[in-house]
C-alpha cells in the first residue's frame, strides 16, 4: 500500500479542522470531517445534525443503563450504534484511499497501521477564546467555558470508546501549537512527513 | 531580542539529547547538555557525576525532612541548591545566546518568553529499550525497567520543581514521536521553526 492517511485529533478552537483541510488541499487528497459526517447520516439513517450534536456524548450510565434507557437500534444505544457505524466507515475509507480524517477516534480506530500518521492540535487556552469568538460569535456561556465542556466531552468520548487518553502525548506522532506556530506553518510540517 | 533558544524534553532513551546536538550544529548554535552540567558543577562547587546522578532526584519527603536531613549549603537542601545554580545559568545563557538546551526543567524556566520554542521527544518502549541496550549495554535491570524508573524519576524531578506535569501536551510548542519519524527527520523539522 502505498497511500497514507493522517488523523488530526484536536482541541475545540484549535483550528485542527482548518489545518487538516488545507493539508489535504495541498496534498491533492481528500479530507474526511463533514464529509464523514454525511457518510455516517446516510449508512446509518441518522439525521447530520443529530449527528453532531449527539456524536461527541459518552453514553451515560454505561452499558447496562442504556440498555434500558436509551435503546434503539439492534439493541444498541444510538451512541454505540453511531459507533460501529463510524468505526466501519473510517475502516472502509482508509482501505480505499489516501485521505485526512479529522477526529472521530480515527487514530485509534486505524491504530496499528504502517501507513498512518496521528497528529494533535492544541493552542492556550487564550487563542482559542479568540478563534470560537471569531468564528462562531459570543454566547451566553463564555468562551472559556464552552472550550472546557467540548475538551471535556470529546476527553470523555475517546476514553469510552478506546479505554485511551485523549490528548497524551505518546499517542501522537507528532503535536503542533497551532497558537504559537500558526496554521501555516502547522500544514507545512504535517505535508511534508507525508 | 533576534536570537531564539530551543528547548528539548524527552523521555529516556528516545534520542532527544542527539536530536538537540544535530539541531544544534546545523543551526551553528550552541547545544548545552553536556555543556550545561560542566558550568553548574562549576559554579555549584559540586562534582559533575553527583550532579548527573543526583541532579534529576527529587527531594524525599519535602522541604522540611530535607532542612533536618539533607541540609548542606545556605541551609539548602542539595537538590534545591543545584536547582537554584541550575536556574540561574539557564536564564544567564539565554540572555546571552542562541542555543538548544536539553532537559533541566529549561522550558519552565525560560517560559513566558517570546523567542523560545519548546519541545518534547518520545518513543515507542520498544524502540526506546532497543536504543538504550545499542548505546549503553545490558544491565542487570530490563531495559524496560531502565526506561520507567528514569522517566518516573524525570517525572517526579520535573513536577516537584515546577509545579506543571512533564510530558503533558499542552506544555510543548511541538512535540515529536522519534521512533517513527526518525532522527533525521525530527530534526530537520526543529531547525525549519528556528
């Protein structure tokens, strides 16, 4: 095989899916983030934006509460069953081609592989503040507090799902402060190890 | 200030201090590892081998056990001594010049400043046990022993005098995994952000 694929795992307000997006623009590859998205709403039959609304959350209460409250799908919770969905898909476009994927557990669903490089973007807690408020305006909540509860809920995420932490250090190839070297400088770096 | 100064972190073994010298030499800048130990055991007064072997352990049972126990100079205990020597000239050399320092909690001490770039090197426990057997032999003890009882010591000496968690993502401007990368690579991509 000789494509390889590149997962970005990132801090909200990183600018991990900006980066992601324009290393694949410059390495002529796809990049899987919304794209993802629509793929999992069609196998699944979910709507996008349950999707992404819901697609973060840790079930709660674990497996046995969900099996009472939250069931739905081949007895699944829709959390689990997003899951499966999710897993087979990332596993499905990675067989079939060259491609950056942005979050969803990818690093460690394609864990393993030769042909994989896992990347994490972070920035302080101040430039990050900045970027959400640029980009997706105020809130009632403050920015430092809707940075804290998205970390915490995709923390929560990835360890339910891959009993690993999110955002430690030796499961990265590489880890970029997009606040301290730009995104730029970020998407030069990562092209050049493909 | 046009002058930069790179600091490297990295767990035992992963080849962090050869990384710093090559960054260094092609930079044509200054590399204080080696270096930095002969200057605080000359300023210190202390041998170099007991500051090698002495200088990443953390003072057991705190400041209090060490004001009965360990006391020694100006009514230091010797770690907080050395540390003291050690803070004094990392700040005095980054005020001089452009360098790579490796270890000795230098991120934390130089932190704040606008023209330093911080970095953490680690590796796979199997790449790092193959590394350590090549370039320092077998031991009575496994590799792999050797490996976490250094990094838990590296660890516990960081935390202990700064306060902040070694190894933790968010501390370094980049972060690398030498193991796939490789050597070469690592420092091709250190030297580009200089």
């Amino acid at each position: 095989m000789g494509h390889r694929i590149i997962t970005i795992s990132r801090e909200f307000g990183s600018g991990g899916r900006t980066i992601g997006k324009h290393v694949a623009e410059k390495l002529g590859i796809s990049c899987y983030d919304n794209e993802l998205l629509e793929k999992i709403a069609e196998e699944s039959g979910l709507a996008k934006e349950y999707i992404q609304e819901r697609g973060e959350y840790t079930p709660k209460g674990g497996w046995l509460a969900n099996a009472f409250s939250d069931r739905s799908l081949n007895g699944l919770s829709v959390q689990d069953y997003l899951w499966t969905v999710q897993r087979k898909l990332i596993l499905e476009i990675a067989e079939k081609e060259s491609c950056v994927i942005v979050g969803r557990c990818a690093d460690y669903i394609l864990q393993g592989r030769a042909d994989i490089l896992t990347v994490f973007i972070h920035a302080s807690m101040e430039q990050r503040a900045d970027r959400i408020v640029r980009l997706y305006g105020e809130r009632e909540d403050s920015p430092e507090k809707r940075l804290r509860d998205k970390d915490k809920r995709r923390a929560g995420y990835y360890q339910f799902y891959t009993d690993m932490d999110w955002g430690k250090i030796q499961n990265y190839h590489i880890a970029l402060d997009s606040g301290v070297l730009g995104i730029d400088r970020c998407v030069d770096i990562i092209a050049s190890l493909y």
